[in-house]
C-alpha cells in the first residue's frame, strides 16, 4: 500500500466537512472582490501557490521519498478545476443564480456515476436515498425556485456543464490521490488552473489589479482559506474516504455560504431555507452510514 494511503484516515471525515465549509466562504469572497469574476478565480488560484508549496515541502520532507511529478495527473484536475470556474461564473451571467446554483449542485451525480464506472465504487439504495435527500435540501437551501424561459436555458445548460466539469475534477483527484500526496497535486494542478484563467482574464478584458489595500485582501482570503484550505483538505480526504460520499459533503457548502450571508452580508435566511440545511446535513448522515468506513 502506497505511503500515502497510510495517512491518518480518522481525519478524512472531518477534513472533507471542514474543506465543504471554508470553500463556503467564497461566494463571500467574490461577492466582496473588486476584480471581475475571471480575474477573481485567476487570483484565488495564484496567491494560493506560496501556502501549498510550503504544505508540499512540508509533507516530503516526512516521506520516505521523493516521487517525480505525474504532470499529466496534475495537468487534468488543474484543467477541470479551470473549466468549473469559468462555467459557473458564466452561468451567472446569463441565467439566475438560484438556478445556476441548484444546477451546480447537481455534481455528486456526476461523482456518483463517474466513481461507480471508474473506481469501481459500490453504490447502495441506502446511499442513492442520502443523496436524494442532501440534493434535495440544498435546492430548499439556495431558495432555487424554477425559473422557466426561453432567457434562461443557455445560463441552465452552463450551469450543468458547471456541475460536470466540478464532478469530473473530483475523479481525477480521487484516482491519482493513492499514489501523490495531497499537497504536490493540488500545487501543480492549482498553477495549472491558474495560468489557463490568466488566459481567460486577458482575453476577457478584466482588470487584473484591485483597485485598493482592501480589495488585495478579500483575494488573499479566498485564496488561503477556500482554496489552499478548502480544496486542499477536500483533495486529502479524497485519498481516504469515497469519491461520491466526498462529493456529497461538500453540498455543506451552500448551507455553511447561507449561514455566512446571513451573518455577513445581512441576507434574509428563510424558513424553508433553514429546514433545507437541515435536510442537507440528515442525508450527508445517511450516506455516511453507507459508505465504508475511513
């Protein structure tokens, strides 16, 4: 068994939960960010790279040794990762963001059916129910009424190509994370994703410099806490604990953005929201029982 493998696996549960929740902060971030929404997923990956190359050197310096770098395993999370970013920025744009945000929370379906073809994962009626369940109270969560019309489809479509794209990355990270620590491929893979969305800035037009002290701040946050921490610790877990149950708790995501809306930016938390996190966390609950132990 791979070195890697032998990590604390009593951590993945509370790491894949803990990364569902810093990633919820960054509707926050971007919401708060000078940038555009191009320019803000190129800095969220950039100002990322000094904290996980310190992780990376962190962690081979424990390993037994060294193992050259799979570029062609960093290369493709690093370009989903890119796509995911783009899609769901996109589909902001051009649909509502209940919609794109219900569409995109369509992920772990796609995580579910890539991780039963691909990594051969076991999939019972007792994990198909917890989904059923989770997907069903973050579409009370996000507030996601159905909004119909002909304006709407070419945001709703973006918003599933989102939800392919982020599902499809969670794979890659799953089958390359028993043979690379987390930290090596979410460094190479982040400096990846964010020379492909300087690209996408430049031809874009967005203005690549916030305009004040404040505005370099809120980019350092959402790339510190939602994506060395978030994803970094989502990319641990992934080594441990199954692909379609990561995907699932992640969906704490938009419960943890809600709570931070309401507190931060005086958003109105409803009624049928509340009870959706709450629906949110039973399935999360009920997949955990059928999923195997860490």
């Amino acid at each position: 068994m791979s070195t890697f493998v032998q990590q604390p696996r009593r951590l993945a549960l509370p790491a894949v939960l803990a990364g569902g929740i810093a990633i919820g902060f960054s509707p926050i971030f971007v919401r708060l960010s000078e940038l555009g929404p191009v320019a803000t997923g190129f800095y969220r990956m950039f100002l990322a790279l000094p904290l996980l190359w310190l992780w990376m050197r962190l962690e081979t310096r424990r390993a037994a040794g060294k193992r050259p770098v799979e570029w062609l395993a960093v290369a493709l999370p690093g370009a989903l990762f890119a796509g995911d970013i783009l899609f769901w920025h996109w589909s902001i744009t051009y649909t509502t963001v209940a919609n794109a945000t219900l569409l995109a929370n369509f992920a772990p379906v796609v995580v579910t059916l890539g991780a039963w073809l691909f990594l051969r994962e076991r999939i019972t009626a007792m994990f198909l129910l917890g989904m059923a369940l989770a997907m069903g109270g973050a579409a009370l969560l996000v507030n996601a009424s159905v909004a119909l019309g002909s304006r709407y489809v070419l945001g709703d479509m973006l918003g599933l190509i989102t939800a392919c794209f982020f599902g499809s990355y969670v794979i890659a990270v799953a089958r390359v994370r028993d043979r690379m620590a987390a930290s090596t491929l979410m460094l190479y893979s982040s400096a990846v994703t964010a020379l492909l969305l300087l690209v996408a800035t430049v031809i874009s037009g967005e203005n690549l410099l916030p305009a004040s002290a404040s505005g370099w701040s809120v980019l350092v946050a959402l790339a510190w806490v939602s994506q060395a921490t978030g994803q970094g610790l989502i990319a641990y877990a992934l080594g441990h604990l199954p692909a379609s149950f990561s995907a699932l708790a992640i969906l704490i995501e938009p419960l943890t953005a809600a709570i931070l809306g309401w507190a931060w930016l005086g958003e109105a938390l409803s009624v049928l929201q509340a009870i959706g996190g709450g629906i949110v966390l039973a399935g999360i609950i009920v997949a955990r029982r059928a999923s195997p132990s860490p």
